[in-house]
C-alpha cells in the first residue's frame, strides 16, 4: 500500500487497535487497523519525539 511498511498493530483491551507504518521517504503514519487510507501523516523525527514523550509519561493523564 504507498510503499507503506506497517507495524503489526497495537491493541488495548476493548479498544481499537493502533498502526504505525514508515515509508522509504522518511514518513511516519499512524492509523486505526483496518482504516489504514485515513492515516495520520508526519516526518519520522515527529514520530519518534511523539513515542519518546509518551514513554517519559506527557500522555499519562490521558491515561
């Protein structure tokens, strides 16, 4: 799909499961499994400070 490379999705319990997918041209995508056309689009450098400021816990009053 696009020369899209897909992770194998992330799922929580009872929720919809997450995709992250890169491409040769250095884009990072995020989409619902399944709804991967509607996707989120960015630089891989966004998507990394977004996975580093989840892991230092900036999302956890989401939680």
């Amino acid at each position: 799909m696009d020369g899209i490379t897909w992770e194998e999705p992330f799922c929580g319990e009872g929720a919809s499961c997450f995709r992250l997918g890169t491409d040769p041209a250095g884009h990072a995508y995020i989409a619902i499994a399944g709804q991967e056309e509607n996707r989120l689009t960015d630089t891989r450098d966004a998507l990394r400070a977004l996975i580093l400021g989840i892991k230092d816990g900036k999302a956890d009053h989401l939680l």
